[in-house]
C-alpha cells in the first residue's frame, strides 16, 4: 500500500522485482505465492515481474563488479559473521569503518570457494532526504566494506538492488525503515558505478509484534495467505494494514 500509494501521488509507475538473489533460500513456490497474492490483494504492477536471477541482471552484475574491480576496489575476504564477532567480543564493541577485521584487503587474498568478494567504499558520510523521515546522514562503511559476491556465490542484496535500480531507471525506493541504515552504503556504491543522483528513499514503518520484533516467516508468523484461509477479504486486509501500518490520513490506495 506504501509503494502503490507513493507511485500514484508521484506520478510514477511500479515495478515489481522479485528479489530471489539468494539461491540457496528462494524458491518458485515463494515466487508464485508472492505474485498470487499481490493480485488477490488488488495490486498490479505497471512493470514486471523482474526477478534477480534473469540472465541480463547476472550479466550487469558481473560487468558492475568488473569495473570496481579495474579500479581497485574489490578484494577477497575470508572474515565471516564468527570473525565479526570474535572481533567484538576482544574490543567490547562491533566492528566500524572501512575494511574488515581480517584486513583481507591489505593480505591481498586469492579469491577462493572460502572467500567472499567485498567492495571498498571509502570513508566519509552520506546525507540524504528521507521524504517520511527528512534528513539523514549514514557511514557507508558503519559496519564495514560491502559484501558484493558471498561465499556461496550469490550476489548480496545491498549490491544488487544498487545495480537494478541504475539500469531499471528506479528513482524512488519505497522500502521498510528496517533497511533505513542500509541507504549510506548503498548511495555510495552508486557513485562508485556512476551514478551521481541517487534514488529518492521513502523508508515507511513496519508492522511489528506486542514484543516489538518485526514479522517474521521463520518464525511462523501470520502472512497474507493465513487470513485468506481464515475468510478474511482482500478489503478488510487492506483496511487492518492501513490501521495498524502507519498509513498516513487520505494516503490513496
């Protein structure tokens, strides 16, 4: 209801990407029910479905990563989450700045099935008007470099969305607040690949549980499909978002 509400009062047009980067996680069956739902509910795309997988994203994937890479600016890394947090636990506080605990860029590491592929975005602050939130400001290397390419090769969220939105002509983002501290990084790695505008963020707030923990699929929590079953209508779904979802007053939807 954000996104369809924010494309219609900005005059723009919705594309739907099916974010199925992760390989080892995404399946069809979650590609249809995603896609099913939204047209139960009432939503239909202007573009897509897109999807990660494509053959011309993997493509403009690569050929992003290999121009970071002529300029120096990509490294293999062996730290994983274990090596982050063996790190906190020595200095009492998590890791902050560019590089990694390893300092995998100075050893200059072969890239390996062990190794990951980081970028290096350099130091310094990224500012940017939130239209909900207004101004923020964010270190794009908070928790260090970026993460393009796992270990399991798959090409992480945060570089691919960055690569999508500059070839799809995305110039507004309208996602959860969860990902608000992604934003810095992000803009960032797109003025290393070339683009000096980024996007517009509109970050909206989430729908959370008595204990203040956001749903969650793993934890079995209530999804679109449960109040189907239920007898629920698409209406009085919409209508329990709105309410509970932080839409503003005459938001249209």
């Amino acid at each position: 209801m954000w996104v369809w509400g924010a494309a219609r009062l900005a005059g723009g047009t919705v594309l739907l990407r099916i974010e199925d980067h992760d390989r080892q996680r995404s399946r069809p069956a979650f590609d249809a029910a995603i896609l099913e739902d939204l047209g139960w509910l009432g939503f239909a795309p202007d573009e897509g479905p897109v999807r990660q997988t494509d053959p011309g994203a993997t493509a403009a994937y690569e050929a992003a990563l290999a121009s970071l890479a002529e300029r120096g600016l990509v490294y293999a890394c062996s730290c994983t989450r274990a090596t982050f947090a063996a790190w906190a636990r020595q200095h009492g506080r998590d890791w902050r700045g560019p590089g990694c605990p390893g300092a995998c860029r100075v050893r200059a590491l072969p890239d390996s099935p062990v190794t990951s592929l980081r970028v290096a975005l350099g130091v310094g602050t990224e500012t940017f008007d939130d239209l909900r939130l207004g101004r923020r400001s964010g270190e794009p290397v908070a928790t260090g470099d970026l993460v393009a390419l796992d270990r399991e090769r798959n090409w992480s969220y945060a570089f691919a969305v960055v690569v999508d939105d500059r070839r799809q002509g995305v110039d507004l983002v309208v996602r959860g607040e969860d990902l608000l501290d992604e934003t810095a990084r992000q803009i960032r790695l797109g003025r290393l690949l070339g683009r000096d505008a980024p996007p517009r963020y509109l970050h909206h707030p989430l729908i959370r549980k008595p204990s203040g923990a956001k749903l969650s699929k793993a934890d079995g929590d209530t999804g679109v499909r449960d109040l189907r079953a239920a007898g629920r209508s698409a209406t009085d779904v919409r209508e329990e978002a709105a309410r509970i979802g932080g839409l503003p007053p005459g938001w249209p939807r």
